[in-house]
C-alpha cells in the first residue's frame, strides 16, 4: 500500500515537473512555432533548431537580445550558421521572455539552467541592436 | 494436421488476395476542377502554359514536367508565417521521394521582387534539396498570381499579412496531362500523409 502511494506520488511529482512553463509553452506556441517547429528542429540550415541547441547554453545573455530586437546576418548553432534572419518580438515583456526562455531550456530534452526576469533584464541592458 | 493449418492458410490466402485486389478496388482519384462537354468529349480543368525561371536560371514550363506528375505550392522566402511549416513537411515528402523520377515539387515564389534567383537559389541549398527534383521559381509577378488561381491557391499582396502576402499553404498535385488531382493542407501532418497516399496510389496505377 505505501508502495503504491509512493509510486502514485513520484508519478504525479513527475509530469507536474515535465509541464514547468505552460506559460512559456503557449508564448512558443503563438510566436515560435511556424519557424521552429513542433519540436523545436527549425528548418534544414535556413532556420536553427531549439532542441539540443548549443547556442541557448553558450550564449544565454544573447538570447532574450535576439527575441526582442531580432537578427540578422548568421547565428552559429551547433556548428552551422544559419542566415535567415529573425523577427524582433518587442511585445514581450521580462517576465514573459524569461517564462519563454525557461520553456525553450527545459523543453526536447534540453536541461539549461533556469533563468529569471531580473536575469532577462540586465541581459536587455546590454544588447548591441537595439 | 491439414485441419489444423487449413484455418490458417485459408487466412493467407485471403490476405494476399485483399492486396492483390486493393488498387484495383480503390476508385482512381478524381480530376479535379469545373469541366465541359465539347462535341460529346468531356474537356476536364487542366494547367495552362507557364514559363518561369527556378533557381539554376533554368526556364520551367509544363514541358519540365511532361511524362511526369509534380507538386506545385506558393510561398517566399521571408515568409514568417506558414511557409518554414509547409517547407518542413515538402521536405519530409522529398525525403520519401527525391530518387524517383516520375515525381517533381515546384515552388512558386509570390514575393518575385525580393525572392530573386540568386535568393531562391541560396535557400534551396541551405534547405539541401537537389534542384532536379525541386524548382523554386520565380517571374512575372502577374504571371505568378494568375497561375495561382488555376492551381486553385489564393495568393494576394496584402500589407496587413504577416511578410505582406497572404496565401495559403495548400499542396496540388498535378497528373501528366495537366490535371489538378489532389490537394492538401501543407500545414497539417496528417493531411500530408493522406496526400502522400493518394501520390503512391497515383503513381502505382497510372505509370
């Protein structure tokens, strides 16, 4: 019996913990999803994946940069540049790009480091394009 | 003994038999579009001429695809809406299909001011498609438009879309005599492989 609960407790503890950030999840969903995809594998080299992307972890401080102001001329994923360049989403405000950004490190498999908007913040302070 | 395998082989027979006969059972699929009755002929839709240029610089017309059925769609390149979902799954259908030569895709581009055949050129190749299966082509902007309609695609410039054309992200699929045979929602997955059945059975009972 307690067994049981035990497993019935680590099964709920489980998916409670795969589903994080629907917050961020629905933001992917309205903004993200044509161009990444689904499942976050982008597009041939024309459009970069999101799932094992190097490029979240390597340059964390760049990422909300280039969601909020876009970019342009090549973006060096996993060891491919890809040129297509992406919108800006200037709508969306810290908390929203760290609940985003917290999505896109916890989804697919990818286990980056949480983030948070005062995080989000500081890195805005320092973008090159704005 | 043969009492008990009798069951069985009677199963296999049946089995083989519902393959052998399942195209012959399934209706061809039909020609789509408004037809009519000339002198007692029936004069079905079908694609009028086009000249477009893809993105080697070559001139595609209907004679590129004669002998063969081909999958025509309309898109740009800068398309932040549709086109990247319905690219991802032509590419899944190009995986499927490259190495045969009785298909082809043609990708109509309906921003031909931006979408140049250097530009459709460089996304061709960073999509890693071979350009003797797939054209992106490109011409006159009318040409294009009108085009469209006979495909049966709404293709509009459109300030207020996103990327400024609004379109839809429907597939055709086009048989050897012109005809518009099938289509799809290049969007939805599902609709694909429904669309990827209907170019099997096509090409296993008309070539």
């Amino acid at each position: 019996m307690k067994l049981s609960i035990s497993l019935l407790l680590l099964f709920i503890f489980s998916t409670s913990c795969r589903q994080q950030y629907p917050q961020g999840e629905r933001i992917y969903q309205t903004y993200c999803v044509n161009c990444h995809m689904e499942d976050g594998t982008g597009l041939g080299w024309l459009i970069p994946p999101l799932a094992g992307a190097d490029f979240l972890q390597s340059n964390r401080g760049d990422v909300p940069c280039i969601i909020q102001y876009g970019h342009k001329g090549g973006i060096n994923v996993n060891g491919i540049i890809y040129k297509e360049p992406m919108p800006s989403f200037r709508n969306l405000n810290e908390v929203e790009l760290s609940n985003l950004i917290n999505y896109l490190n916890t989804a697919w498999g990818n286990d980056n480091p949480e983030t948070s908007p005062s995080e989000i913040a500081k890195a805005l302070e320092l973008c090159p394009d704005k | 003994m043969f009492s008990r395998i009798s069951p069985f082989l009677l199963f296999a027979l049946g089995l083989w038999y519902s393959c052998q006969t399942k195209s012959q059972d399934r209706p061809p699929l039909p020609i789509l579009g408004n037809y009519e009755v000339v002198n007692g002929d029936t004069v079905y839709h079908s694609i009028p001429d086009f000249s477009f240029i893809d993105q080697d610089s070559n001139v595609i017309t209907n004679d590129s695809f004669a002998g063969r059925i081909y999958v025509a769609d309309f898109f740009f390149t800068s398309c932040p809406s549709i086109c990247p979902k319905v690219k991802k799954e032509m590419l899944r259908m190009y995986e499927k299909y490259h190495s045969d030569t009785r298909l082809a895709f043609v990708s109509h581009s309906i921003d031909t001011k931006r979408d140049t055949v250097g530009r459709l050129k460089e996304y061709a190749t960073n999509l890693g498609v071979s350009s003797e299966f797939w054209h992106f082509v490109t011409g006159k902007k009318s040409e294009i438009f009108k085009i469209a309609n006979e495909y049966f695609v709404s293709a509009l410039e459109d300030p207020g879309a996103p990327g400024g054309f609004d379109h839809s992200g429907r597939l055709i699929l086009i048989d050897k005599d012109r005809h518009v045979r099938a289509f799809c929602n290049g969007t939805v997955s599902e609709e694909v492989d429904v669309f990827m059945d209907q170019i099997d059975f096509i090409l296993e009972t008309e070539y």
